[in-house]
C-alpha cells in the first residue's frame, strides 16, 4: 500500500521512501560501510586528529553520516533497522580490531560510533532526511517533449 511519499518493498515488507534511483543510492551507502570497515581495520589508518577525543568525535561524525544516508532512503518509520544495523556493525568493528596485533579494542568507540546513531537520528527528523529526493527532482528532472 502507498502512503504518501513512500513505497512498500514486497520482498522485504520495508517501506522506502520513493526514490527514483532508491538501489542506487542504497549500493553507494553500503560502498560507504564497506569503505568505513576497511579503514577501520587496516593496519596504519590515517590519523583523525591531533587532540584529545578527536578520534571519538570521527567516530560520531562517520556514523551520524552513515545513518543520515541510509535515513534518506528508509521511511521514518523504519529508521531503527539502520540504526539497528550501524550499531551492530560498531560493536563488531571493534571486536574484529581486538582480533589483529595492530589495532585495539575500544568500548569508548562503541559509544561514540552509538552517539553518532543517535544524533543522526535526530538530525534525520530535519530537512536532511530530503536531500536525496530534491537532488534527484533537480539533476534527474524528467523532461517533456
């Protein structure tokens, strides 16, 4: 069934929003997460910042972003699946770092990657959560002829 601005995946029973190029957008986004467990785990990650709880607040930065995209392309409604997801995937990061010899383990990651989710999550209740669909009624506009 629509409701308004979004759209019932059968498949899933998820509601999206209705983006034109919803995959699309969902394939840069899990890019995105490939990219952000990579570099989490590589052996000489570039180095955040040069103060104090600088690494923390990458952290918070990287998954506010992670969440604000994937809330772009779930119905509000839905948003505690990303949230569910980017969680988890911060707790796993850490214990996958506590597995190498050159990375380690740390619960105050857990806590700044959680915080990142939430704030996100609130930030996602504001104009944010439409820069996908005014991008693409802008760039993507169809036209007629």
């Amino acid at each position: 069934m629509k409701l308004g601005n979004e759209i019932e995946n059968p498949s899933q029973n998820v509601k999206y929003k209705s983006l034109k190029y919803r995959d699309i957008w969902l394939y840069l986004g899990y890019f995105w997460v490939s990219i952000t467990i990579y570099v989490c785990l590589m052996p000489n990650p570039p180095s955040p910042s040069s103060f104090e709880f600088g690494d923390k607040l990458m952290h918070m930065a990287g998954y506010i972003g992670l969440f604000l995209w994937f809330s772009q392309i779930y119905d509000r409604q839905y948003h505690w699946y990303p949230a569910l997801g980017l969680i988890l995937l911060g707790v796993f990061i850490e214990f996958a770092q506590s597995l190498t010899v050159y990375r380690s383990f740390e619960i105050a990651d857990m806590f700044a990657n959680t915080a990142g989710v939430l704030l996100g999550w609130l930030l996602a209740g504001t104009f944010i959560s439409f820069i996908f669909m005014k991008f693409e009624s802008i760039v993507f506009k169809e036209q007629n002829v």
